[in-house]
C-alpha cells in the first residue's frame, strides 16, 4: 500500500519561502500524477498545483508566479517550492498522488499533511 509523507512545512514571515517534498514510500502506477493541495481553516480543499508523468504542470492562479512543483514520477516523489508566501498561503497542504492501472482503474492516495503558516 502506497503510503505518502509531507514534510518542510512550518512558520514562515510574509514574503519568505519554503520548500516543501512529498515521497512516496510505495509503488504507484507508472501513469500517475503527483499534486498539492492545500486547506486553509475554514475553506474547501483546493488543488495548488500538479506533476504529471509526461511532464506537464499546472497551477492555481493564486500561486502562479510564485510556485513551482517539481518531481519524478518514476520516483514518486513531488516538491514544491513556495516564494513569495502571503498570509493567505497559510493552510495544511497534502501531498496527493493518482495512479491508473492498465484496466483503468484510479488509485488516489493522500498524505496526512504538512501545517504551512505565514505570518508576522
């Protein structure tokens, strides 16, 4: 069973940066996708940004600019590198990680994730 750890998560004062790594302590499908995402308290889980196996990327609008996702998914290890941080950055962001089998079959497992505060 794939079993998916967060960590660099932490206090961070507005506009400094963290670098946050996902690893993968299983096997996952070699057609999968990594992703972020983040809850901040009292808001819906959002997706922040992806890592596909072919290489493509995207990005919530509130982060463009600002970070980037970095990875092998061959690894099944995922990063991201977070600038620039807002306090509205301020949330648990969950390592998050898909696999789709040769019948189709979607496997989705989700880290316990990494607490991400800024603040003065």
């Amino acid at each position: 069973q794939v079993q998916l750890v967060e960590s660099g998560g932490g206090l961070v004062q507005p506009g400094g940066s963290l670098r946050l790594s996902c690893a993968a302590s299983g096997s996952i499908s070699s057609d999968n996708a990594m992703c972020w995402y983040r809850q901040a308290p009292g808001k819906q889980r959002e997706l922040v940004t992806a890592f596909t196996r072919i290489g493509s990327t995207n990005y919530a609008d509130s982060v463009k600019g600002r970070f980037t996702i970095s990875g092998d998914t061959a690894k099944n290890t995922v990063d991201l590198q977070m600038n620039s941080l807002k306090p509205e950055d301020t949330a648990v962001y969950y390592c998050n990680a898909v696999g789709w089998l040769a019948d189709n079959t979607k496997m989705e497992y989700w880290g316990k994730g990494t607490l991400v505060t800024v603040s003065s």
